[in-house]
C-alpha cells in the first residue's frame, strides 16, 4: 500500500510525503527496489541529488546491470549538468 501511495505522491509532485512511504517500506523491507527508486526519484526531484546518487550507487553495486537504475542514474547525470 505504501508503494502504491508513493507512486501516486510522485505522479502529484508530492514528493516528501511520497519519501515518507519509501521510507517505511524499507523499514520493514530493506532490500525493496521499487522502494528504492521511487525514493531517488523523488530526492532528485527535491535536488536531492547526493541522497539519490548514494542510492543508485548502493543497488548499482549489488546488480550492476539494473537497467531501471541505469537509467535513474542517466537521468540524474542529466540534472546535475544543467
């Protein structure tokens, strides 16, 4: 439920309260990469970009091919040039 409330606070750019859901899916499910990405979404959309940098970084290490996290990651190379 709170994933699917995240993704909702995202699409309505309520973006702290939709970090709030991530926030407590990974406490009960710390591994959770939709979690995860909804959370960096969200922090690069707050110009958060050092919080969703060390995300991505930390599910890019574990799987290196992740292709929704590469390209969260391509999208957010993007936004610090500008």
């Amino acid at each position: 439920m709170n994933l699917n409330l995240a993704f909702v606070l995202l699409k309505l750019e309520r973006f702290r309260e939709a970090m709030n859901h991530c926030h407590q899916v990974l406490k009960l499910d710390p591994p959770n990469l939709k979690a995860k990405y909804r959370l960096s979404k969200a922090h690069i959309e707050l110009i958060e970009f050092q919080q969703a940098s060390e995300i991505i970084s930390e599910v890019l290490s574990g799987s290196a091919n992740n292709r929704e996290f590469l390209e969260l990651q391509k999208e957010l190379r993007v936004k610090v040039r500008i």
